[in-house]
C-alpha cells in the first residue's frame, strides 16, 4: 500500500484509499473506479493465491508419480491430456479443500482490509458495531459469514462429486 497507493502513486494511478463509485468532477455522476479494488484484491489475495499455487503444485507432482499415469504415458496419450484429463482431477482434492478453508481467514482478513483501505462495507460495519457495543450488528453479520461460509462448504461436497466419482452418494 505504501509503495504502490502512495509513494508510486503518479505513476500506478492507485489511490490508497477511494471507494469503487468516484464522483466525476465535470458531470458530476458517479463514475465505476475499478482501480480501486487493485491493491485490496492484492493484499486480500496473494498470501492464499500463493499457498493454493504451492499445494497445487505439490499434489500434482503426487499424483503424476501414480501408477496410472505412468500406464497412461504407455498408451502414448499426450501430456497436456494425462495432466488435464486423468492427474488435475485426482490431484484437485486437497486444493478444494483448502481454499474452502481460506474462506474463514479471507472473510477475517476482509474486515482488516476494509478497514486499511478505507471501504465501508460488512467488515467496517462489524469493527463499527465493536466499538459501539451495537450487538445486533455483530450478530447478524456473524449470522452472514456463517451462512457463506456453510454454502461455501456445500458445494465444495459436491466439487467432489464431480471431480472423483469415488465419493458420490448412491
């Protein structure tokens, strides 16, 4: 945020804080600013981008070392289809299940990101509420993320229907 919203800032166009809707100065209309969600997409996002990459990768190479790869390799298929066809669906079940657990640390961290970059959405509301002992505010935007976060849930049981028929309900 220092470097790129402030110290770099003529050059990048980012602002360190501004909401999505800027008020043109010549119309006088609210304007979409996209530019605004750059730099709380990237700090929200890259320290989870990075560990699924890493545990993407690792599954991966698990997998490629399996059996069937190797009779798929045999058959003479070709590696774009052995990776995409028979190894990212079996090595995609620890990935899916760790990015559904980010969701609770990306929900938490978007209260402080919220909060950095000057946004008022449900995290600044929360932190609000906090300070202002307002208990209704707190537990119904407790009662949100745990409605997103048990949805989330459900469908990744049923990614994993899709991805391996192993573990489908008869």
């Amino acid at each position: 945020m220092l470097l790129f919203g402030f110290i770099l800032s003529d050059y990048t166009g980012l602002k360190v804080v501004g909401s999505l809707y800027m008020v043109d100065e010549y119309t006088g209309k609210e304007v979409l600013q996209l530019k605004n969600l750059i730099l709380p997409a990237i700090t929200l996002g890259l320290r989870p981008w990075a560990i699924v990459l890493q545990l993407t990768r690792s599954s991966l190479l698990e997998v490629m070392s399996q059996d069937y790869i190797r009779t798929a390799k045999a058959k003479g298929l070709s590696y774009y289809k052995i990776i995409f066809k028979h190894a990212m669906k079996n090595a995609l079940n620890p990935v899916i299940t760790s990015i559904s657990g980010w969701l609770a640390a990306l929900m938490a961290g978007a209260v402080l990101v919220e909060r950095v970059f000057d946004w008022k959405g449900i995290g600044s509301a929360v932190v609000e509420a906090l300070d202002n002992y307002d208990l209704p505010v707190v537990m119904g935007s407790t009662l949100v993320f745990a409605t997103i976060f048990i949805v989330v849930n459900m469908v990744v049981d049923v990614i994993y229907g899709v991805l391996d028929p192993r573990v489908r309900i008869q």
